[in-house]
C-alpha cells in the first residue's frame, strides 16, 4: 500500500559534486579493505562503489565520506560503517527479484545499497526531517524502486508484507515476533540485538521453507542506535 502524501520538509544534504582525486583514492582504499575484509560477493561491491557516500553525509564530514567510520546525521541518528554496510548486505543475500523491508532508513545510504541490488525496497523511518532529505536525495540518484514511509519501523508494513528479505538497522532488545511474522518462508532478516551497544551481536534469521522454524547465526558485534517503539 502506498503511503498517503504529506508535506515535505525541506531537504538540505552536501551537494552532489564532482569526487576529488582525494575522496576517489579513499574511495579505492575503502573497497580493498572490503574485499580483504572477506566481501567477495561482487555484486554488493559493486553497488557499494556505485552510491555516493559523500551525498548522504553532512557537509561537516564530507572529507570523511569514504573512511571506514560511522558518522553523525541528524536527530541523533548515524550513518553507518562502510564494513559493517557490506556485512549485513551481503549476508543479505538480496536477488534482483526481491522485495526488501528495511528498517530505520537514515540517511538513506543502506537502503540506495539495497536499491542496487532488490526489485523493491520498502523502508521506514519515525524521523520526519530524516525521511525527507533521504527521499531527496533517492530523487536526485533517480532510484525509483524505493517506497518510504514515516511510521514505527518495530511494527514493520504489514500492508506490504510479505518480504523476501528484512534488514533492521536499529537494536532490538530481541528478534521482534511481527517483522518475523512478516519474513517470507525461506526468507532472511538481518539485525543487530542487544539492550546495549556494548554487547550488541548482529544476527542472520533464515526462516524454513515451512515458515515456521528459524535458523539463527551470530554474525559479529555491531554498534547501533536502539531501535525505539511508537
């Protein structure tokens, strides 16, 4: 279902200017550290190469884009490592025909990765100002598989549901029974877990073919914002 219009908020991000020879080195750095870090899948490289990072940062850190750290967005929110982007998008394991529920879209960045790779992304966000400058900048990218929508990402869209793939990029006390609910048999949700950022543990959930049994894998341990209801 899509969602009802409303009124944009005006949306301010760094330009998208020509890349420096600076930030085109970092760029090359970046993607050998991902391929020596274990990312083969090519891909995932290849959409991590394709999306700007640069346009998704504020203008403060636009000389940081393309290093290996998370930054600080807006609303106290964060754009995600690089590494830790590849990871969970890779343990995706996103085909070109599928349908992607994302939740907590940022900045914007993890789900223009998952554009590259899905027939749809579906992703959500509480954070109106957010909302409007990651749309903003999916427009002037023309990624047009995207539909968003401003609401309570721990309820996931049932309307759209079911998905093929869920990513959660928020920490969850526990694996949420409704985003489950909303994974289709044989489908694969990736997350981070804990109550706290020091023993959070990022998760791959495959569900059986049956769709009821769960498979659980402890991938690595992240550093995210919590996931907050309502």
């Amino acid at each position: 279902m899509t969602p009802k219009k409303r009124e944009r908020t005006p949306y301010h991000h760094t330009p998208k200017l020509p890349i420096t020879e600076d930030e085109a080195s970092d760029r090359i750095r970046l993607l050998m550290k991902l391929r020596n870090s274990g990312v083969h899948d090519t891909n995932v490289l290849a959409a991590m190469e394709s999306v700007p990072r640069e346009m998704f940062v504020e203008e403060t850190f636009r000389d940081h884009a393309w290093n290996d750290t998370a930054l600080p967005i807006a609303c106290g929110q964060t754009i995600s490592q690089p590494t830790v982007v590849a990871w969970m998008t890779a343990a995706l394991e996103v085909e070109p025909r599928m349908r992607v529920l994302e939740i907590g879209t940022g900045s914007g960045y993890q789900t223009a990765i998952l554009a590259k790779l899905a027939r749809r992304v579906y992703t959500i966000e509480r954070h109106k100002d957010l909302l409007a400058q990651a749309e903003g900048r999916f427009k002037e990218l023309k990624l047009t598989n995207i539909v968003t929508k401003k609401g309570d990402g721990s309820k996931g869209w049932k309307e759209a549901a079911p998905f093929e793939r869920i990513m959660v990029t928020a920490a969850a006390g526990e694996v949420p029974a409704v985003l489950l609910d909303q994974l289709s048999p044989g489908g694969i949700m990736v997350l981070p877990v804990g109550n706290n950022v020091s023993d959070q543990i990022l998760l791959r959930l495959r569900k059986g073919e049956d769709g009821t049994s769960i498979t659980t894998q402890h991938l690595m341990n992240v550093r995210f914002v919590p996931l907050v209801e309502g």
